[in-house]
C-alpha cells in the first residue's frame, strides 16, 4: 500500500482516535476520486483498527477509512473539449476528446484546491472554494464547501455543508457518496443488515460493469459477500432514512445513520475490506446551501 507523504490530523475522544489527511501540502497526492480535506483514513476504538482498504497493492487514493465523494463533477456539460470542469472537494478536471461521461477516478487534477482547516481535540472543521468562468459568456459555476469531523461518545459523524453557485437560469445535478472501507482478512467476514426495502439488482439498467453474484442474505437477513472483488447494488431504498447495520469482522456492530435520503446502495468487498455505499442524488439551483451528515455509532 503506497501511502501519501502528507501529514494526518489526529482527534481523540475517550476510547476512539481518528487520523485524518491534511491535504494542504500537496493535495493532488489525494487524486480526483475522494474530497480531500476531512478524508479520514482510520478509526480506531480501543487501539482496535476498524477500517480498512480497498486492497493491499492498491494506492491509498483508491479507497482507504472513511473517504466520501461527489460522483457528478459540475459544470461538465457547459465546458468545451479542453476546458476545465470541477470535481467538489478535489479541484478541477480537463474535458477530454471523445468522453462521454465525467473522469473522477481516473482522472488527473488540472487545478488543486487550497483549504482552510480549523482542529479541536476531537474535531477539525475543513474549508475549501471553487469558482470557474466559461464561455464568452463569462457564466460562473462554483461553490463553497465545508467539512466537519467529530468523535462522539460512540462513534463519528461527519457533516457537509455545500453553497452552491450557478447562472440564475441553472439547475445542475449532484451525486454524493459515501465509501466507508471497514478491516477484514477475508472476503466473507463482514455482513451488513440494509434497510428492510432493499433489492439487489443483478444488472441494473445503464450498468456497464459486471455485477458479479456476489452477496447472499444469511439467516439473520444480513449481506455477506461470497467472493473476493464482489460488488453488489441495492435498489428499493429511495428516500429511506434507515440506518445501516455493519457486523464487523472481530465482533462488535456499527451503526451508519444517515441525515439524507436515499437513492440507492453499492456494495463491494475484498479480503483487506468490505464496503457499503449509501449514496443520495438531487438538483442545485444558484445560491442554495444544502448540508447533510452521516454517522458511524458503536452498537457494542
């Protein structure tokens, strides 16, 4: 695992310690994929690790702790080929020859984000603003974003706040998730109980990848992955607020509580962690200030 040579922000409340990336030294080794400043990339409960990675060989800025994600970039539709559009949290991506869809993964950062960050003992408050022109138009796309991290008596919580601004005329998509990767040796040893609407999709509509069979429902009526590199998606959730029950490796459960309705579920799992990605999808119109959390609780 290729760490990023960045300092890490520690928080400490009772039995739980948080590490955190500081992005401002050099916030392009973070990547595209996840918002930098309040990427929390352990937790620990009792010197217990309980998140994980994506995969051992994997870099860091492919999935490791607790990162969160804007799947929509903004302004990608009203930019030309070779013109920059914005990746909320990451900075800014060029538009390439021939794409059909937005670059978030894969993609290089043409432009890093600086950020403001405020640490308490056990919390850091992460700040960051973008705002683009294009076209002879001169029309501005941006936005303020602000990240709250803060341990709890049983847990985490993890607040966003998005200030959005647009031409007056503009309404824009946005996609958030989360991708919480929790610690396991073995593909099959986490389970996760999902809100009780939920129904896998085998292959649902639009779905270019191969969805593998890769989860089962146990006796209890929790998930489990039956392979190593499974992935799963759940619909039947839109706009449920029911919690997610994750029954970890080693024992103990963790509660995910999330303040935003939701759209759907993806599940994936490897043998270094398994992950539940509760995601939510809504319009932005010029000057709106929408803010949700969710949170990560110690059932026992």
């Amino acid at each position: 695992m290729s760490r990023p040579n960045l300092p890490l922000i520690t928080l400490r409340r009772g039995p739980w310690q948080a590490e955190l990336y500081d992005p401002r030294p050099a916030p392009a080794l973070l990547g595209a994929r996840f918002v930098q400043g309040g990427w929390v990339c352990s937790l620990r409960r009792d010197g217990r690790e309980l998140t994980g990675a994506a995969d051992r060989t994997w870099f860091d800025y492919d999935g490791i702790g607790l990162p969160e994600t804007f799947e929509s970039g903004l302004g990608y539709d009203q930019v030309g080929t070779g013109e920059e559009f914005l990746r909320p949290g990451c900075g800014r991506l060029i538009k390439g020859v021939g794409e059909t869809g937005e670059k978030h993964a894969l993609g290089r950062l043409s432009t890093v984000l600086d950020w403001e960050i405020q640490t308490g003992e056990d919390h850091a408050i992460f700040t960051t603003t973008d705002l683009l022109k294009h076209g002879l138009s001169g029309a501005r796309i941006g936005y303020r974003l602000e990240r709250t991290v803060r341990l709890l008596d049983d847990g985490l919580v993890s607040s966003s706040v998005l200030h959005f601004e647009a031409p007056d005329h503009l309404t824009l998509p946005i996609t958030w998730y989360a991708h919480p990767f929790f610690a396991q040796k073995r593909f099959d040893e986490t389970a996760f109980a999902l809100p009780s609407t939920a129904v896998r999709l085998e292959k649902p509509p639009g779905w270019r990848g191969m969805v593998r069979p890769s989860v089962g429902q146990d006796a209890d009526g929790r998930w489990r992955f039956e392979c190593n590199g499974g992935r799963a998606i759940f619909a039947g959730v839109w706009g449920s607020r029911e919690p997610i029950v994750v029954h970890l490796a080693g024992g103990g459960q963790m509660r995910i509580d999330l303040g935003f309705p939701l759209d759907h579920i993806v599940m994936w799992g490897s043998d270094h962690g398994a992950s539940v990605e509760p995601k939510w999808a809504r319009t932005c119109s010029h000057g709106e200030r929408t803010g949700w959390d969710i949170s990560y609780r110690w059932v026992y």
